[in-house]
C-alpha cells in the first residue's frame, strides 16, 4: 500500500507523461500497473474493472462486489459501480463522461487488460486509437525510490534463505518438486505472501531455459538449475543459482566459469548512461567468444520490481539508457541440448557510478558429495578457497 500523497503524485506524473505522449485517456486494470499508481490491485476475474485517468479527473469502474474494499484502501477515488444484473456498460459511459475521455483519440490500455474488458472499452470510444500504457506508466516504474529499494533488498535476503534451503534438499532420490516444495516453505518462512516460481531443472531438464519443474528424481552426476523468486511487501525477487550432485567434470566447470565471465562482464557494463543493448552485448560476447553463442537463447535480462518481467529489456537493439535507481537482472546462460544447462543471475541495482547486487550469495556451483552425509559444499570450499 500507498499512502495518499503518494498516490496523488503518481497520478499527477501519470498525466504529465500522457500530455507528452498525447494520451488523453489511460485505462489501467487490475495488474501492477494500477498497484503502482495507486497502490492495490482488486481480484482480476470475467467482471469488467479499470481505473480510467483523463484530464477531467479519475474515475473507477468497479463491480459491485469489490467496492467496499476498494473504498477502504483509497477513500479519495470516485467509484462508478456496477451490478452482476446491470453489467458494466453504463457504468463505463458515465466513467468516461466524468474524466472527458468519451472523445478520447489517444487511449493508453492496460496491456494486462483482458480482452473482453478492451472491446467494452473500444465499443465506448470507437474512433480512438489504443495503445500500450507502457508507454505512459512504464517511465514511471523504472527507477525505483529509496523506499522501493529497501523493500527490494528485504525480498532479496528472502530469495537467498530460500535458496540456501535449496541446496539442503538437493541430494540423490529427491524430486525437482520435492526442492520447490523446500523453496516454498523457506520462502513462506521468510515472510513472503505470494511464492511465484521455483523452476528446478537437474540434469539434460537444466537445457531448457523455463523447464516446468518436474517429479524427475535427481542423481549423482547432475546438474541442477534452481531460479525461483516471490513476492514480499508488495515487490518481487528473482535469482539463479547452480547445484551438482557429485563432481562435477572439467565440461561442467568450463562452461560455468564462462557464464560466470559473462555475469561479470555485464556487470562491469551496467552503470547510469550505459544503454541496454550494452549490457547484453557485454555478456553475449563473453560467451561467443568462448564458442558457445549459439546456446545463449535468451536476453541478458529484465527489470525487476512490482513485476517480475518490466522495463528496461536488458537486451541486443534496446537503446534504452540505464539511470540511477533501475533495477534488473543479469542472468546470461548456456544451454546444451540433452547434457545440462547453467544460467546465473543476480539482480543489481543502478547506482551513481555501477550497480550493486541485491544477493549475499555467491555464484559458485554447490556440490553435494555424497561421502560428506549431506553437507552441501560450493566449488571453491572444496578447493579451499574463500568465497
């Protein structure tokens, strides 16, 4: 939650970017675009629901049934309801007399917004043109606040207890669930709200880069993908790390020591005025270089905050130049088809002169030897040396 100056000076940097962008109109559904704005989100079902945002004011249509609560969250916002029995047609129409969007030629839409909820939405204004509300809410998500840098930082150290309690259950016999249940709870102990993702992929599961987290038994000689992430306070975390069941082979060790070169390099790029294509570039090479850029298949990254997937695209043709203050992941991978698959990803912050990483985790692999009853060790204790 929001408090209401808060809300009022989002709204009011919400209008000034539609002025520059020629938006007369913004219709925001329930997502994180709204939660930005004005700091909650209603339960997203079939019933038509969206903040409408124009230059005469703001108005919310709003079924029936989420009103009450709506109003306890933000008392200030005017409600237009709508009954189950009447639907939301009339509704809408006086919503959209009340803030002067019913002559809209420029309307900024959710892209969250369901498609049924838009043709209502195009059946009130035909002649306007819609587009993306990225355009108009995105520039505001993008560099985050103090106060959404401590909450990001507080997910993180969730993400990395979780991650830790990863490595514990990772031993011969047990099922890729059966590590993303041990996520979960860890997760949930940690005081998360919402647990998002634990993708486990062991072995040849580990080439593929969002493998669907299986009942696959892990065993000696695997390589194990773990990226999981959740939401705490309100904002998310995200995070790659990299476990092996035995001793790994001197292949294993080639390829993580290249992906961790890439991560590296891309950190080295990330700073304010470097754009993003930069920063991808700065990782792709890296892996190129060593022969394997043909199975670096995805984008160097993606920013991170009320979503786990926003602005800015870390990513090869993205110009867009990075600030003080953005937040995003660097997480470059290798991937061989029927072998294994290694993606380490961290989350930076950046600052006035680089990036900091949210993570006290190191990227090193961690190795469970079966001879140590289930202590897990990284790479470089079992080489003695300091992580």
């Amino acid at each position: 939650m929001i408090d209401q100056a808060t809300r009022s000076r989002r709204l009011d940097a919400l209008r000034r970017r539609m002025d520059e962008t020629g938006c007369e109109l913004t219709a925001l559904a329930p997502s994180d675009n709204l939660r930005y704005v004005i700091g909650f989100s209603p339960k997203a079902d079939e019933r038509a629901c969206m903040l409408l945002v124009g230059a005469g004011g703001t108005s919310f249509v709003m079924p029936g049934l989420n009103a009450e609560q709506t109003s306890a969250e933000a008392p200030e916002l005017e409600l237009v309801r709508w009954s189950d029995d009447a639907g939301p047609s009339e509704a809408l129409r006086t919503a959209l007399e009340r803030v002067g969007g019913g002559r809209a030629v420029r309307i900024a839409v959710d892209p969250e917004m369901r498609a049924d909820h838009l043709l209502l939405l195009q059946q009130a204004v035909p002649e306007a043109e819609a587009v993306p509300a990225t355009t108009v809410v995105g520039p505001l998500r993008e560099a985050k606040s103090a106060e959404e840098i401590a909450v990001l930082q507080t997910a993180a150290a969730a993400a990395d207890e979780a991650m830790t309690a990863a490595f514990s259950a990772c031993r011969p016999g047990a099922t890729e669930l059966d590590v993303a249940d041990a996520v979960a709870s860890a997760f949930r102990r940690a005081g998360a709200e919402e647990v998002l993702f634990a993708i486990v992929g062991a072995g040849s599961n580990g080439a593929f880069p969002h493998h669907h987290t299986s009942s696959r038994r892990l065993e000696e000689g695997d390589a194990i993908v773990i990226d999981i992430g959740a939401r705490s306070g309100g904002y998310v975390s995200d995070i790659t790390r990299m476990a092996y069941l035995g001793d790994p082979s001197d292949r294993y060790f080639e390829v993580h020591a290249v992906v961790e070169a890439a991560v590296r390099a891309a950190m080295a790029a990330a700073g304010p005025g470097t754009t993003c294509h930069e920063v991808d570039a700065a990782a792709r090479g890296v892996i190129e270089d060593a022969g394997y850029g043909e199975y670096f298949v995805h984008r160097c990254g993606h920013g991170l905050g009320l979503s786990v997937h926003e602005p800015p695209w870390i990513m090869g043709g993205n110009d867009t130049t990075l600030r003080a203050g953005m937040v995003h992941s660097i997480e470059p991978g290798i991937y061989l088809p029927g072998e294994f698959g290694i993606r380490l990803e961290e989350i930076v912050q950046v600052t006035d002169d680089g990036c900091r990483r949210f993570s006290r985790l190191p990227r090193d692999v961690h190795v469970f030897d079966p001879a140590s009853r289930g202590v897990p060790t990284t790479s470089n204790e079992r080489e003695g040396v300091r992580t």
